[in-house]
C-alpha cells in the first residue's frame, strides 16, 4: 500500500518546534566568498551522506538576498546504481507544492474568478453537506481551519486504492471526493485550531475546476509554472531519472506516488532550480517585485490565520532565533518514498531548500538540522531589507 500518511502528516508543528533548537550556527566562521560557501555546504552534505548510507540522494539550495547562492546535490539517482543525481533531476516536494497550489488559487481570486469568503454552499451548490461546512471558505481549506479530516491510508485504504483505478476524468474524481468528503461528519469547529488536511487541498482544487472548466494541472501550468518559467511534472518518475525509495528499494510507475486525485494536496516534481523560482518569487512578492500577485496579495498568502501559525500553504514562525526574531516560512512534504522541507526568510529574502529521495523520521531529523543551521548562518548574516 502506498504510504499516505507521511503525505498526510504535515509535520510543520514539530519543524517550527524543532527550528527553536536550532539557534546558534554549526561554524563559529562561516565562509563569506560564494566559493567558499559552496565547498563548506559540500563538506557539510558529505559528510551527512557518510553517517547516512541509506540516503541515496540529497540536494540543497541556499537563497541569499534574492538569488541563489549556493547548489549542491549528492548521491545518485536510485540506489545499487551508479548514475549520480543531477541538477536539472526533478524531485518531489510533496506538500511543500501547497503554496504552490494556494498561489493557483490567489490569482484565481486576484482575478475575480474565485473569491475568499465565498461560502462552500455557494462554490459546490451541487454537492450535498453537512450544515457545519457550508459556510467554508477557500481561505479556510487553505489553512486546515475547515474541520475536515485528513486522508488517512488506514481509514480511506479502499477509497485510495479505488482512485489508481479510476478512469474518470480528474476533475469529476475531485468533485466526487468533495462529496464523500463533506458529508463526513467534522473533527473541529470551522476557523478554529488548524488541523491538518489534504482534503481541503483537494476540495479547493474542485472548486478552481469548477469554476474555470479547466483540469487543476492545467490551472497550474497556466497560474503558476508557465509565468515563472518552471518545468514541472505530476507524472511519478521513472528509469532513467531520479527515484524514490521504499525500504531501500527504488521505485517506479503509478503507485510510487499518491493517486493523482489528491496532487493538489502535493505531487509535484521539479529541479532545485524550478523550485528556487517559485519561492524567490514568493518573497520578492511582498515587496512588490512578484511576478504572479500584488503584493498584498503575496502577503495574505503569508499571513497565519485566525490564532494559529498556518497561513495559506506555509506554516509561519516569528519566535526564531530566540535573541532576534524573524518571521519564517516553512513547511514539511513527503509521500513515504521523499522527504522535502523548506524555510524562507522574506524580510531577507533569503532560504533554504532541501530534498532526498528517500524518507522517514531520521531523514527528516538531518535534514532539519541542516536546514536550521544554514538558516541561523543566513539570518545572522543578512540584515532585513526594507
């Protein structure tokens, strides 16, 4: 059975918590030449890789000021062979895609297509629900503030293993999703606590269907990856590019990823450097220089709603490092076979990215201390610009 439930387990709650143990930098100097930095994030990726055999492959990028900084990939494609992974490989993000998804949906809205406080009754007058969900906005689903439960692949084993087999156009899965979803009964009031579910994801994505009569991979290619000039696949990867990993085994074809019903909530491959793109632009944004959205709009997406740390796609953090204080993105994503996590700064405009082709708590344990020890080298170093 494919593993949902890392997919499904946000894990942003335990990153930002993490993210406070992280306060001081790994070096007591770091390097200041872009050389320099490189071949110290290297060593430092090399390193990992020697105490970690069972990591095939890991890449991280380093956003400085706007701009990449640094790059470096290790390992190889899929293990027991020896084709080393590349910089134009495509890896999969997982959840981390939810901003990506959520910026689909601003410019939807920026537009007047879709709006923020329409209530779910009104987007989905077709679709029988539960009293409790009717007054449900887009903004809602977007930050787990719906009640609705995540997908589980215990609870719902029949309903995902159905979806692989599904012939039916994505859209009218997605709508027939919503349906089975919202009559479910809530695991918690409407815009109170968060409470992490992919479904809503799925749900928001039926809603864009619906309203523009285009498939969500198409809303996709034309809101977000074509106006940034990104490469993106939802296709699982296959030989001759770089796999995922189960249990050591790579991976390949339909079941190395979630159903592509639920791609909304994360089922995106792309190259570090796509990946840098959108997040640059995500913070160049709130500053007026984005290429998708006002940049009142980029802050909405950024702002936690109601009183919880989920905004809309990102978890936002403004209690790290302890002796000064910056307002952090983030979040976690991985479908079992991945691990993915990313951090940004925007008032510094600068981040970190970090992937591996394999997943589990030890993996994700490295990679947030590598990614919380270059983000307390970045912060320290790059006072916040205006």
């Amino acid at each position: 059975m494919i593993c949902l439930k890392l997919l499904a387990d946000f894990r942003l709650t335990a990153l930002l918590a993490a993210s406070l143990a992280f306060g001081a930098p790994v070096m007591a100097q770091q390097p200041t030449a872009p050389a320099e930095r490189a071949r110290a994030l290297g060593t430092m990726l090399d390193e990992a890789m020697a105490e970690n055999p069972g990591i095939p492959a890991m890449a991280v990028v380093v956003i400085r000021d706007g701009s990449v900084s640094e790059q470096v990939i290790r390992g190889v494609r899929e293990a027991g062979a020896p084709d080393p992974a590349l910089a134009d490989d495509r890896w999969h993000i997982g959840s981390d895609a939810k901003a990506m998804t959520a910026t689909m949906i601003a410019r939807l809205v920026d537009r007047g297509v879709l709006s923020w406080s329409t209530p779910l009754k009104v987007m989905l007058p077709d679709t029988a629900m539960r009293r409790e969900f009717e007054d449900v906005t887009l903004a809602d689903l977007l930050s787990h503030r719906a009640g609705l439960r995540d997908l589980d692949d215990t609870a719902d084993a029949a309903l995902l293993e159905a979806a692989f087999a599904d012939s039916r156009p994505l859209p009218q899965q997605r709508l027939a999703f919503a349906a089975t979803a919202l009559i479910e009964a809530p695991v918690g009031p409407v815009r109170g606590e968060s409470v992490y579910s992919n479904s809503g994801y799925v749900l928001a994505a039926a809603i864009a269907e619906r309203a523009t009569g285009k498939a969500f991979e198409q809303l996709m290619q034309d809101e977000v990856f074509g106006p940034l000039g990104m490469s993106v696949a939802y296709a699982p990867s296959g030989r001759g590019q770089i796999l995922g990993h189960l249990e050591g085994r790579p991976l390949t074809g339909l079941r190395a990823d979630n159903p592509p019903l639920i791609a909304p909530a994360g089922a995106v491959r792309l190259s570090m450097a796509d990946w840098a793109r959108f997040a640059i632009d995500q913070m160049a944004g709130e500053k007026g220089r984005g290429v998708l959205l006002p940049e009142a709009a980029y802050v909405a997406l950024h702002t936690a709603q109601g009183d919880t740390s989920a905004a809309l796609g990102w978890g936002v953090r403004n209690s790290w490092p302890a002796e000064s204080p910056v307002r952090l993105l983030m979040h976690a994503g991985s479908n079992g076979h991945w691990n993915a996590l990313i951090a940004l700064s925007p008032d510094q405009e600068s981040g970190v990215l970090i992937v591996a082709n394999t997943a589990g708590a030890e993996v994700e344990a490295l990679q947030t201390a590598i990614l919380m020890s270059l983000m307390s080298e970045l912060v320290r170093s790059s006072p916040a610009t205006p």
